[in-house]
C-alpha cells in the first residue's frame, strides 16, 4: 500500500491506496484516525488527483468528487457507502433515509455501523448523515470537524 498526506484545513489527511484507486482516508484526530502500516511506502504520485480535488473541496470550488475509489466491505456496507454519495452536496440525511435507500428500513443502527466504518470519509460522505432530530451523532473525525464540512458546504464561514 501507498500513501502519502494532504494538508487540509482540519489538519494532515492520509490517503492509502495506488494507482488503481483511493482505499483509505484517515483523520489527524478521532476515532478515524489512521497511521501507515509498517509495510506501506510513502509516494505522493499516485495521490495528485486527489489532493487536488480535496484542495478544490475545502475551497468551495468542488462538490463532488471524481476519483478512482476501492472501498471495501461487506455487501451491506458497500450498499451503505453507495447511498452516502447519493446525498447532494450541503444537503444531509438520517440513519433511517439511508436505511430506506437500501431496501433495509428496519436496519437503522447497522446503517449506523458501516456509516461509522467508511473507509473513505469526506469523498465519501458520511458527514452529511445525522440523527433523526438534526442532531450530529458521531464521527471519525470528531464532531468539531463533521460541523466545519456541513458548514462548509453550506458556505458558512466559521472558526476553525
């Protein structure tokens, strides 16, 4: 596995992956934080694409993301990453929206689950999922940056 890191506004983002796609996107804090894997090589090349469309994100200038992506999981998670990049940029849905969207309404805290192991946060966007009331319920991120992307997307210029 490759990897390398880009400088974002929410602090040092690392990307895993090659040159086949994007597999992994790690924060600097939380419960997503991730680090290399002792075998895993530093290369920035394979991630230019990348990090110019998050630059592009954090900008305000993109809103969706176009990138070779291998997120892996199960059946039901991958149906569940699926739904996420369903959801338009600054809008947000529930556990339970996603859950109908996949055909498993009754399935709210597994969509919960595989939400909270998105192995591609912020390309794939879990942040745009919140609790049934509006409220924002946890993230590999922290809840502190989950509000900085539904803000940011809302073109809410606020404190970091």
């Amino acid at each position: 596995m490759k990897y390398d890191y880009y400088h974002s506004p929410i602090g040092p983002l690392l990307l895993a992956g090659d040159e086949q796609g994007l597999e992994l996107i790690g924060f600097p804090e939380g419960k997503g934080r991730l680090e290399p894997g002792a075998d895993w090589r530093r290369d920035a090349q394979p991630f230019a694409t990348a990090r110019a469309q998050l630059a592009e994100y954090f900008a305000g200038d993109r809103s969706t993301f176009d990138l070779p992506l291998r997120p892996h999981g199960t059946t039901f998670q991958l149906a569940v990453l699926n739904a996420l990049r369903s959801i338009p940029y600054g809008e947000t849905r529930s556990y339970a929206d996603i859950a109908r969207q996949v055909g498993r309404p009754t399935a709210v805290r597994a969509v919960g689950a595989a939400n909270g192991r998105n192995p591609l946060p912020i390309v794939i966007p879990c942040h745009r999922v919140i609790g049934a009331d509006g409220s924002l319920t946890g993230f590999g991120g922290g809840i502190r940056v989950k509000q900085y992307l539904l803000d940011l997307e809302q073109g809410i210029q606020g404190l970091w």
